[in-house]
C-alpha cells in the first residue's frame, strides 16, 4: 500500500471516475455540433462507404465510425466522446509514466512529470473537447508505439509492432505519423539503438508514409474545398503558434482570464502565473549548464517533430496536445538532473504549481460548461416558440464580432451551432434539413429578404439568432 501512495497513478485513476462524470457535463458547442463526431455524421450523409474514405483534407475513419455509430445511438451523444477522450489520455499518462520509468529516472523525476502531463492546462483543448477524439487517441497509440518500442528493443519482430500501432494513429489523425519520424530517434538518443538502426526505421517509416498518401491520394474524395485557415502563414500568426507552443506546456496562467473579454481578471491571471511560472523557471535554472545534453536535446526534437504537422498549418488549444508528451518527459530529465538540496525548492514550486493548475483546469472546465447550457437553453428557446415541428428550418444568423476563447469560453450563437443544439434537444427528429446564412449587425436591414428568400426555397420556417436569443418566424406571418 505504502508504494501505492507514493504512485500518481493510484490517485489518477481512483479519482478518474469523478473526473469523467465532470468531463461528462460539458456539452457540445461550435465545431463540435458539424464535425463528424456527431449523431448528423457532419456533412457525409448516409452512405457508410462515404465514410471510411479521405474526404476534404482528411483521412480519419475512427472518426467517422464514431459519427455513424452515434447516427444510430443518437442518445449516446456526446457522453460516447467524452469516453473515448479521457480514456486516451488516461492511456497517454501510463504510457508517458512507463516510458519515463523505462529511460531510468528516479519515482521523484517521474511522479512529478506524470503529473504535468496529466493536469498541464496544455492538455485541455483537447481532454475538454468533444471533437477531439482524433488528438487524443491519435496521441495514445503514437505513445504507446514508442512504448512497444523501447520495451522490445532486442526483438526486432516485436519492436516492429510500433509501425502498426502508428498507422492506427495516423487513422485517427494524419499527425500520427509524426511517430514514424520520432521513436526512433528518441530510441537512439537514449542509446536503446544505432545510428545506424535509426536511419533504417527511418526509411521503413518512409515508406511506410509513401504507402499511406498513394492510397490515400487514390481514395479521396473531393467533397469540400480546403480551410485556408490551416495555411496562413503570416508572420503574425507563426508567431501566435509558436508562443502557444512553448507557453501552454511550460508557463502556465489562467488564459480565461487574459483572452476573454467578459472574465478578463489580469489580477488572477498574474496569481497563476506567479504559483506556476516557478517551477518551471527554476528546473530550466538549475540546468542552465546542462540544456544541450543529448538526452534532452532529443526530447525536444521529438516534441518539435510531433506539433510539426500543426505548427507547420493551424495551432490551437487541442494541437498543444500532440507534442505534450515530450514536454512531460523533458520535465523528467530537468528534474532528475537537480541536486538532492535543489530537490527541496523544485517540490515547493511544483506544489504552488500544483495549485496554480488546479484553479486554471477548473475555471476553463467552468466556462466550456456554461458554455454548454447556453446552446442548450437556446436549443429549447428555439423549439419552444416553433412549437409545431418543422422538417425545413432556414437560420440567420447575426455577428455581433463578439469574442470568444477558443472552446472554452464560446459566444451564444457558436453555442447554438447554427440550429444544431435545438436538433439535439428534439432527439434528432426535426428538423432534418437545415441551411444557414450569417450576417453583420450593419446588414440587419437585410433580415426581411433573407427571409422572404428562405420562403421561396421551400424553408416554412426562420429561426433569427441574436446572441442569447433566437426568434421564430413562420411562412405567412409577417416578418
């Protein structure tokens, strides 16, 4: 029992059940009412083919499966995502614990890196999200390929199992391959293999990855055009990717209370980040002189490689996830490299940071609730005053340019999912055809023809969303 409570998984997982039931309560809104996670299926319809084949820039069959299971266990959504989230990074965190144990540090290096990875709020994009399962078993399986790895190193016919267990990940989400690149050279900076051995996993990877996009490239289907959004590459908006990049593993702060104009508290942000900056500060301190050991130079290769497919198109919330595993085990390395003496002051600021953490992970888990309840207040305001059920349902929607953070912290009307939550409160029943049109506030003069317009397409009836409030309006009524 002793070795037990000196364990950080006894009480991770001892405490999970609790966590899931909090992870549970979050509802969906924004990107999580079109993605393909959803009982709609997104946009691919109803042909099951459609979807475990590429389509726009994807290529995520896990995915898809999980929409057109829940198409048919509508009631399962989004508990189902949840689940399968946290249970991802459940795996992601003994993974990371196994590997650090296996690389030799000591249970304190360990312990406090498991922790960092398990409650970093660089891990909340994604474990708070619903349309994250991608990101996060995509991780899992990468994490558990390197794993496999390191454990059968002497047997190359079991080591190579880390190649299937990476085209799973790569399934879930394409970034997974990135693993290809990074086991083996984290293998050969802990001295597990050649360098030799590296370079020739290097090539099966390769081909492996050349095997993967001359299928893919066969199979696509071209149902969408691109999002742009992946590809701006403004110095501006490297520079934003990159600072999340270090910033969300490595200083940590209430960013709730920095980037959302309505809770913007920068008294609370500073006490945050004045408990949590420490930690890290003073292990990046006390191996100033030791920064460029192999080891650690490795790790962060390995961290750069994993973000790469990320920071190379969009960065947000959820892709901090994908190289947060080598930023923990970084974590490791710094720590086992202090002084018994310079162990004392890393416990106390770890604690602090510890504090610091819990309060960030609670308010950002406070606000993606509230989040939720309120696109599915709206979701009922909306079926309540429709009343009748009506299949056709056309949507304004008006743009008050009003600010958002990222999945957390999400305005009313991305709440409401342009009509999506009041498909969820009717249990998916009606409507079953919906379209969309987002205006201005300087176009609300607009509204009468638009609705005249939605009419004319044989949609009876409007539903007019005004930041928390949505109006109905019937064909034959005046508008």
């Amino acid at each position: 029992m002793q070795s037990k409570l000196r364990n950080p998984l006894f009480y991770i997982f001892i405490t999970s059940p609790v966590v899931l039931w909090l992870l549970i309560l979050l509802l969906p809104t924004f990107d999580d009412w079109t993605y393909i996670t959803t009982p709609n299926g997104g946009l691919l319809g109803d042909d099951f083919a459609t979807f475990l084949r590429p389509f726009w820039s994807y290529w995520r069959p896990f995915d898809a499966l999980t929409g057109y299971f829940l198409k048919h266990h509508y009631s399962l959504f989004p508990a189902f995502n949840h689940v399968l989230v946290y249970l991802a990074h459940l795996g992601s965190t003994y993974c990371v614990y196994r590997i650090i144990d296996n690389i030799g540090t000591s249970h304190f290096s360990r312990n406090i890196a498991t922790i960092f990875f398990y409650l970093s709020p660089a891990v909340l994009g994604t474990v708070f999200g619903i349309d994250s399962i991608n990101q996060a078993q995509s991780h899992f399986w990468g994490i558990l390929a390197l794993y496999v790895y390191l454990l059968n190193k002497d047997d190359r016919r079991k080591k190579h199992l880390y190649i299937l267990l990476v085209i799973i990940a790569t399934f879930f989400k394409e970034n997974g391959m990135a693993f290809l690149a990074a086991i083996p050279l984290f293998a050969y900076g802990f001295d597990r293999i050649t360098r030799r051995e590296m370079i020739k996993d290097w090539m099966i990877g390769g081909a492996v990855i050349a095997i993967y996009f001359a299928v893919r490239l066969s199979l696509t289907i071209d149902m969408a055009e691109i999002n742009n959004a992946y590809f701006e590459n403004t110095l501006a908006s490297k520079l934003k990717h990159l600072a999340m990049f270090i910033g969300y593993p490595f200083f940590s702060l209430d960013y709730v209370s920095v980037f959302y104009p309505p809770t913007k508290n920068l008294f609370i942000a500073a006490i945050t980040a004045l408990l949590a900056f420490p930690f890290t500060l003073v292990l990046f301190y006390f191996n100033r002189n030791q920064l460029f050991n192999k080891r650690i130079i490795v790790c962060v290769a390995c961290w750069i490689i994993l973000a790469s497919p990320h920071l190379l198109t969009l960065f947000t919330t959820m892709h901090a996830y994908a190289g947060h595993s080598m930023a923990a085990i970084t974590i490791a390395l710094l720590t086992e490299k202090t002084t018994e003496k310079q162990r004392r002051v890393v416990l106390c600021t770890f604690m602090a940071y510890l504090v610091s953490v819990l309060y960030i992970d609670y308010h950002h888990w406070i606000m993606s609730y509230r989040s939720g309840l309120t696109g599915k207040a709206m979701g009922e305001m909306a079926i309540r005053k429709t009343g009748t059920p009506q299949q056709r349902v056309f949507t304004i929607t008006i743009d008050h340019n009003e600010k958002k953070y990222s999945s957390f912290c999400v305005i009313p009307v991305y709440a409401f999912g342009w009509g999506n939550a009041a498909k969820h409160a009717t249990h998916y029943e009606w409507p079953t055809e919906m379209e969309d049109s987002t205006i201005f506030e300087n176009q609300i003069e607009n509204i009468p023809n638009i609705v005249n317009h939605a009419f004319n397409k044989g949609y009876p009836c409007v539903w007019i969303v005004e930041r928390s409030d949505v109006k109905v309006v019937k064909q034959n009524v005046d508008p």
